[in-house]
C-alpha cells in the first residue's frame, strides 16, 4: 500500500512554486515560509530545503519514490 504524505500542496504561484501546503495533523494549511522553518527546525525529518538562489523551498527526501514527491 502507498504511504500517505505528510505533507501536500494546496496552492501554487503562476510560475509553479509550491506556495500553500497541508501538512497531516494540521487544520490550517501553512505557507511556504513557515513550512521552510519548520523543516529547518527538525519538524519533518522526511523533508529538506533547498534554494534555487533565491527563494527556499521544500523537497521530500528521496527515497526511490515518485509517488509521495512534492508538486
């Protein structure tokens, strides 16, 4: 059976960026700098931040899995 993410995204920016997310656990859904420092913080070990230079965003760690990706 599949894993569920943990965390999903609910909105993106006309260029694409990952910008609103639902993360399991959570009612609201969270913005892409909060979720950034959460993962910073440790909160969600199964997912890293990158940057592209200019702006932080989220990725899943990889696993061999397309299936629970981001986007």
């Amino acid at each position: 059976m599949a894993k569920t993410p943990k965390i999903e995204v609910t909105k993106e920016s006309s260029t694409g960026l990952n910008t609103r997310f639902k993360v399991r656990g959570k009612s609201a859904e969270v913005p892409r700098t909060k979720l950034v420092n959460e993962v910073k913080q440790g909160k969600h070990p199964e997912y890293h931040v990158r940057s592209n230079g200019r702006v932080e965003y989220v990725a899943s760690n990889p696993d061999g899995s397309k299936r629970n990706n981001l986007g």
